[in-house]
C-alpha cells in the first residue's frame, strides 16, 4: 500500500472542493453566477445569483460523498445538527443543501479527453426549511429524494420559485 503524499489535499478537502465545483460548473450551464462567501458561519458554501427579474438568489450548503446509493426513491444523508438548523430556519434568501454523490475511487471522479470533460456521478438539492428541531442530538439523518437531481434545468426552476 502506498503511502500518502503530504503535499495531498485532506480527502474531506478534495470532496468539498470537488461539491463547489461541481455546482459552480451546473450554475454556469444554467447561466448563473456562483460565489464563495467569505466565512461559512452559516453553514453557506456557495450562493448562486442570478441578474435577471429580482436578481433571484439561492444559497448551498455543499456536501459530498461516496456512497453507494440503493435502488429505494431516496437516500439518507447524515448532517451535522449545526448544519440542519442553519438550513431549517426561515430565511429571505432560500438555503438549501446539496449533496454531491462520487465514486469511491478519487481517480474516477473526473473523465477527461480532448472531446469531452465528464464530472462523474450527480448531485441532489433538499430544502430543509421548516422541518422541526431536534433536541439532544449530534446529527440528523436527512432523507433525499431521487427525484433532486441537480441539473442547469432544475437550478433554473428553483431560481424562479420560493424553494419549500
């Protein structure tokens, strides 16, 4: 077994890194700005603008794992209780959270070739505004549905709507 590069990033580094990426590439598709705030506070990794109408806003708590995903309609994540009651609480700008889904293999994460750049596996959008809070405890399993898919399409409907 090889052992680690230390100049290597950290593998939670890689994958928060690779989550704004990945969501930074589909607001581009969707023709939309992407910015990183300057603190996370808030448990905010990235706010998608957008300059048209009402100059429309959305802002992302950005998570990413390799799990395998079963065959049910949705999957659970688990997320730290921090992070669920920043994300649950009644906000002017709509939070949400998106969890980025990769291969195990870090190698396969990105397919690269003078035709086409592919980001391997998919990601999917939860509005956790509303839910109720839960009292003695570290972390909250939250459900996803399937059907969250991210894609330019979806990110440009939730701009246009009042997220619930």
């Amino acid at each position: 077994m090889a052992l680690p590069n230390p100049e290597e990033l950290p593998l939670h580094e890689r994958k928060r890194l690779f989550g704004v990426v990945y969501l930074r590439a589909v607001a581009a598709a969707a023709g939309y700005g992407a910015d990183v705030p300057d603190s996370d506070y808030d448990s905010i990794d990235l706010v998608v603008s957008s300059r048209l109408g009402k100059r429309q806003r959305l802002e992302f708590q950005i998570k990413c794992t390799a799990e395998a995903l079963s065959e049910s309609h949705d999957f659970g994540f688990e997320l730290s209780k921090k992070n669920y009651d920043d994300l649950r609480v009644d906000t002017v700008i709509p939070r949400l959270l998106f969890v980025l889904v990769v291969p195990e293999k870090i190698e396969d994460w990105l397919r690269q070739t003078e035709r086409r750049m592919n980001l391997r596996r998919c990601g999917y959008w939860k509005s956790l505004q509303g839910l109720r809070d839960l009292p003695n405890t570290n972390s909250v399993t939250v459900r996803i549905p399937r059907s969250n898919l991210l894609t330019p399409e979806t990110l440009r409907s939730l701009m246009l709507r009042e997220v619930q």
